[in-house]
C-alpha cells in the first residue's frame, strides 16, 4: 500500500512540470506560487536577440550568491503568464522558442530561491521579426490536357529553400498541393486537374528554420 502511495506522489510531482532544454542549463514550466523576496537581486543588463519564430535572451552573470534560479514571464495584449524557471543560476541565455512573426511580447526575469522570488523583475519590451515578405510573381499556364503549368520568381532571401503550393477549387477553401524544394527551382506542373473547373494556386516560400513567408497573390486559370 505504501508503495502505491508513493508512485502516486511522485507521478503527481512530475506531472506539475514540463522539463524542456532551450536554455543553459535546465528549464522547467509549471504552475508553483512562490513568495515575494525583496532581497533577490535583478538581472543586470538585459539584452535581446529577436528573430522571426524565436527571441533569444542574454544576461549577466548574477553574483548574488542566494539566488538559484530565473522565472521567466511573458505578456501578450496585458495577460501575463509564466513560461519556464531556469534552474540553474549560472546560466546566462534563454530562447523563447513559442512566439509568432511580427508580434510584441513584454517579458519579466524574477530571480528566485527556495520557492520565493524576486518582488519586481527586470521587465523588456520585444517584438519578434516581420514575417518573410511573399512570392512577388507567380503565373499558371494550361500546357497540355488535364496539365496546368506554375511558374514563379525565386524569393530573394537566401535563407529559403523550399515552397509550398496550395490550391483552391471553384472558389474552395486553400488546401495544401505540393512542396517544391531548392529556392531556385521555380516550377510545378499540377496533373490533377479536369475540364470545367476554375483553379487558383498560391505559393509561400519556406526557410531552413521552417519559418514561412506570407502567401503569394494567387493565380487563377479556367479549363
């Protein structure tokens, strides 16, 4: 019985956090309340790496030799919520890896010891990369019986490498056709298709990180 008792326990502790590894040293979310303690130092210039689908943090090493850890908040359109504690006090980075293209995020660092954290945080204000700009040209053409050819301009940022098709039937919602890999390979030939029926076709370019571009304008064709 005590030992049922006990895995249950530990099932239920392990269960209140998530363990990830996106910063130096372990980092773990989970709902724990802690206790204001003014005596905790704050980070010490605070800086900030933005990119497109990640921001990175950098810090200085803390000296205050109480601390044992970071808890690490984020703030988007006034809701605050805690996304991970870092816990190991010598480390110096975090990355967020969950943030969207083009949007501001305010992030609060408490220092924290034994189940208490600091009572006011070093707060920064960060806005992710704008999404990659859209395929600027893209052209279907009808080259043979049940045959529509694409044809589009390369993207000019050398970080893509791959394009993604999509399709609309008769006015349809967008479903996903294809992936054309290489960003310089600028032609699909879509051999799907049936007399009668109007299709439009839109492309959005894809980065080695899997960051995405915005959608093309589309392009239509009846046959």
């Amino acid at each position: 019985m005590k030992v049922k008792l006990m895995r249950r326990s530990i099932l239920a502790l392990l269960a209140t956090a998530l363990i990830v590894f996106n910063g130096c040293g372990g980092v773990v979310q989970s709902m724990t309340v802690y206790e204001s303690d003014p005596s905790l130092a704050k980070l010490q210039n605070l800086k900030t790496l933005p990119q497109r689908n990640s921001i990175g943090f950098e810090w200085e090493k803390i000296t205050d030799s109480k601390v044992r850890g970071i808890n690490v908040y984020r703030s988007v359109d006034g809701e605050e919520m805690h996304i991970a504690t870092i816990s190991n006090a010598y480390a110096t980075h975090f990355v967020d890896t969950q943030v969207k293209p083009g949007q501001s995020y305010s992030y609060t660092f408490k220092t924290l010891r034994f189940g208490k954290e600091a009572e006011s945080g070093t707060q920064i204000k960060v806005r992710a990369l704008s999404p990659l700009a859209s395929v600027t040209f893209l052209q279907a053409y009808k080259v043979g019986e049940g045959t529509v050819k694409l044809l589009w301009r390369p993207h000019d940022n050398e970080s893509i490498n791959a394009y993604i098709i999509e399709r609309s039937v008769n006015g349809g919602e967008w479903r996903y056709l294809a992936q054309v890999n290489g960003r310089i390979m600028v032609e699909y030939i879509d051999t799907f298709v049936r007399p009668g029926r109007e299709y439009h076709y839109r492309i959005i370019a894809k980065s080695y990180d899997d960051t995405t571009s915005r959608p093309s304008q589309p392009t239509q064709i009846r046959l």
